[in-house]
C-alpha cells in the first residue's frame, strides 16, 4: 500500500512586467523558514481545486486572484503523504498585499532571476524549469 | 473573466512490461470515437482527485488501482471551459478488464510504440512527452 496522494496548489501571480510574486516563509512556520515560495496550499476536502488557489492566495497575501492558465504540476512526499501540487498561473484582479503571519516579506521577482532566491528544495527544480520554460518562450 | 476552471484525471495503469493501457472511444461518444486514451475523466463536485482515479477507472475498465506517481499535467479548451487534466501512474491491485459502453476495445501499448496510435489531439502531445520521458529514463 503506497502512502495516500494528496494535493495542494500554487498560484504564480504574474505582474506586466515578467515577474512573478514570492513570499517568505516566517518563523510561525516549523519547516523551511526563511525559504520563498509561491503562495498556496492544502487544497481542503471537499473544496474545488480553483477555489483552493483563490483562497489561500487570499489567505496569505489578501490579493484576489484569478486562474489564467496551468504552470504543471510536481510530486513529493512528505512523512505520511504523498502530495502533489499542482501549480497555475494567475493575475490580480482585486486587493493589495497584506501577508498573515505564515509570511514575513513578500518580493516581485523577474523569472530570470529566481534562480538567485532560495527556495524550498522539494519544488524548487520544478521552480526553475517553469522559469526556463517562459523564458524560453519570451513570456518575459 | 476567464472560463472556469475544471479538474479531470487520468489513469496510467502500467503493466511489469512497461506497458499502459490504451482504451478506445466507442460511437457511444459525441467526440473522438474511435481514439484510444488512458482511462478517466471529471473530478466530482466534493470528490477527492485520488478518489476520482480510482472511481473512472473502474467505471471505465472494472479494475482496481492504486495510484503509485504522477505522471504531470496538462491543459485544453472546451467550449464552455478550461480543463486541467492530471494524470497518475497507477497499478492494478484487482480486478478483470471488462470495458463500459464508452469504450470498445483495449490494448496494452509499450510506451515506445504509442506513436502509433491514433490518440486525442488535446492530450496526444502530452501523452507522447510522457513516453519519450520514461523511455529516456529507462522506465521501459
């Protein structure tokens, strides 16, 4: 019997410019402190995917997103679960930023450059290959 | 405002040969008849996707899986909205293939040999990265 798969979502928020939006993951946190990331999370039973990354974009930064397209989706494991995250593409449509206490900074960061930024290891290769990715089709 | 945004999953069940199943679109569907695919379909309102690979499949193909990877996801139009398909790597932990009226005959297919196959444009190249990549990896 395999450990049970779960899925969480990402949402890349993109800005006009290339960029896309990073927080930091604060000391209330007990893994991977200090480390960027895309906001997201847990996608809770019963609840739709897309109203999973509207809601935990909401959650950690106050910005109204909506899904534009589908960035892919990445495996890990995690102790007791599997999980699969799966990652989409957004634009603001609403708010300004304001982080919950998961989250201490928040940066715009061109995709060329997240390369620079210390991410959290399990996704962070998926990070910089969706980065390469745009790039690659001068989506920045 | 984009078309929503709706989860659908597949179903790659491998055999130890390194093979998968390929089912084939009965003229009891609007679209597509005739092209084989992996098993699948929509995610429920409330069901869990993992949930969801395990129900298509069975309604599909009377077997029952267990959902061992991922194999990634992909992203087509519909007319009325946009489809984020997540496919899983699966293997059979019960059961016989008797097929539902939606399909009509089934193959298992080397992953080298899918090429061959008249397979869904929407997922045919995704379908074909993943055999290209598990091939590379020595998967098969």
């Amino acid at each position: 019997m395999e450990k049970p798969f779960s899925l969480a979502v990402k949402a890349v928020i993109l800005d006009a410019a290339g960029g896309c939006l990073l927080i930091r993951r604060s000391a209330a946190n007990l893994h991977f402190v200090g480390m960027w990331e895309w906001p997201g999370g847990k996608v809770d039973s019963g609840e739709d995917f897309a109203t999973a990354v509207v809601r935990e974009t909401r959650e950690e930064t106050s910005l109204e997103v909506e899904i534009t397209g589908l960035v892919g989706a990445t495996h890990f494991e995690m102790p007791k679960v599997n999980v699969i995250l799966l990652c989409m593409e957004t634009r603001i449509v609403g708010g300004e930023i304001k982080l919950s206490e998961e989250h201490d900074q928040f940066m715009w960061v061109p995709l060329s450059e997240l390369t620079r930024w210390p991410l959290p290891e399990q996704v962070a290769p998926f990070m910089l290959e969706y980065a390469k990715r745009s790039i690659s089709a001068g989506h920045t």
